[in-house]
C-alpha cells in the first residue's frame, strides 16, 4: 500500500463521514439559533428548552434520512473491501 493510496482511501472515508454527518449537524444547528431566537424574544430562559427541540429534530431527520446515510455507509464499505486486494499489492 502507498502512501498515495492510503491518503486517498482516507480522504474518501472522511469525505463519507461528512456527508452522513452534515444533515444532521445542520438541522441540530437551524434548531439551535431558532430556539435561541425564540428565547431571546420570549426571554424565556429554559434550559428544557434548547435540548427538546434539538433532540427531536435529529430524531427525525435520522429517520427520515437513515436509509440513505447506510446505503452510503454501505457503499463506501463495499467499495473498501471490493478493492482491498488492490490495497496490498
């Protein structure tokens, strides 16, 4: 295995990590600056609050994006081990 190469399989795993992770960051993120929004208007200073709504908008959005978030997983995976002969030459 080069050093080329294992830079490569390793940029390709942290590019899968980041579009698996990025929905779910995101929508955890609008949630946060809209609660904190609602808080600062309201002045309602609830720590309830601001994990509530954060927690049930990942929740959904891992439901509703959790088979594509494994069929890229698995994708990735597939593509690893299809290709691990090819690793250690």
């Amino acid at each position: 295995m080069t050093e080329e190469l294992f830079f490569t399989v390793g940029q390709e795993a942290l590019l899968v990590v980041l579009k698996i992770a990025l929905p779910v960051l995101g929508v955890a993120l609008l949630v946060g600056i809209l609660v904190s929004i609602f808080q600062a208007v309201t002045q309602i200073h609830e720590l309830t609050l601001t994990f509530v709504p954060k927690i049930l908008a990942v929740i959904v959005i891992g439901v509703l994006l959790g088979p594509w978030m494994v069929r890229t997983l698995l994708d990735f995976a597939r593509e690893l081990f299809w290709n691990l002969p090819l690793l250690f030459r």
